[in-house]
C-alpha cells in the first residue's frame, strides 16, 4: 500500500493488483484480521505522514501528494480528523520532542 500512495487514490483494486492477488481475496483477508481497506490505508496515511512530518526538509505539499491526497486541504482535514490537530503544529511538537 505504501509503494502506491503516491500514484494518485489508492484503491483495493491497485493494492490487490500489486500483491498479486484478486480484490477480493484481498478484501477478505482484511476482514479475516478484523480490519477493513479504509482502516488500513488511514492507519499507513498516518503512520507515514508522521514519519514524514518529522523530516525538516519534506514541505507539507510534498508530503500530500507522497500519501496519495488530491490537494493539501485534503490531507489537512484528514489529518487533523485522524491526530486531533493540523500537520504543522503536529510538525512543531514532533520537533519539540527531539
């Protein structure tokens, strides 16, 4: 699912296709973990995005398009729906910690 994020909206359909199986099979697979394809593709989104958020030199419009958003207002109510706040004040306290 990572290597696909940013060759536009990642779907079952891609993901299944590079893992070489049906979407079906796919989606079943999911399920049989207790999870579903949205659940997994915002837990990666979020995952990355922090790891991104914590490289200085990443801009916050390059880090939208690595995770697949259309636009960055996309991926800041996204974040902010996910993390409770927006990417840049994420930023900040990422590097407040360090």
């Amino acid at each position: 699912m990572k290597q696909i994020l940013s060759s536009g909206r990642p779907d079952a359909a891609s993901v299944a296709r590079e893992l070489g199986l049906g979407v079906r099979t796919l989606q079943r697979r999911i399920m049989d973990e207790g999870h579903s394809f949205r659940e997994l593709l915002a837990e990666v989104r979020q995952g990355l995005g922090t790891a991104y958020l914590n490289e200085p030199d990443m801009q916050i419009q390059e880090i939208a398009f690595l995770l697949g958003y259309e636009d960055v207002t996309s991926f800041y109510r996204a974040f902010r729906a996910m993390e409770g706040t927006t990417p840049a004040l994420k930023r900040i306290h990422l590097f407040e910690q360090s």
